[in-house]
C-alpha cells in the first residue's frame, strides 16, 4: 500500500472511531472546517517560510512542512467526505488544457 493510502486509510479509521481524547486528527475532525482550515493555512505558510531557508537544512525543513501539509490536507478532504480519487479524477481532468485556460475557466463572466 502507498504511503498517502495507508494515511488516508488512517485518517478514515480515526474517523469512525472518533475518540477525540486519543487521537488528534479524530479531535481535528470533530471541529470540522473550522478547525482543519486554520491548520492548512499554517502549514502552508510554514511549507512556503522552509521553502526559502538555504542548502540541505531547507530542503529538508521543506520535505517535513510538506508532510505536515498534506497530512492536514487529506484530514479537511475526509471532513467534507471527499476521496483522495476524486482529487485524482478532477486533476486528469485539467490534463486537455493550459494551466491559464482552466484558471480562466474558474473566473465569474467579465472578471478580469
């Protein structure tokens, strides 16, 4: 098994469990979007701040933040019930077009 597999089998498990006094990410689920979101947007930010750190030790520091930052990820897609697949499929999807095109396909008529 993938080890992004056996992660979201995790998070599922934990999930169904829901004992949000052994398990942070079945605490994280029980705040639902709320609480997720913040923590992707700091993970995020922290994958960026590493990112800019120079040599090995940034590389490094960026290889962790970005585990950090998919983990919190997967945990919003299973709090609104969305399967790694379906990212997957939308992301194939995109494949027939430039990245400008499908940006531009997202923009309400006359936005600039």
């Amino acid at each position: 098994m993938r080890p992004l597999d056996q992660l979201v089998a995790t998070i599922r498990q934990r999930q169904a469990d829901a004992d949000v006094n052994a398990s942070y990410t079945a605490r994280l689920l029980a705040g639902g979007v709320a609480a997720i979101g913040p923590k992707v947007t700091e993970e995020a930010a922290e994958v960026v701040e590493a990112a800019g750190e120079p040599g090995e030790a940034g590389r490094q520091h960026t290889l962790r933040e970005a585990g950090d930052l998919i983990y919190h990820l997967l945990v919003l897609l299973a709090a609104r019930r969305i399967e790694l697949s379906e990212v997957e499929e939308h992301l194939a999807s995109r494949f027939h077009m430039s990245g400008l095109e499908e940006k531009a396909s997202r923009q309400p008529p006359g936005a600039p």
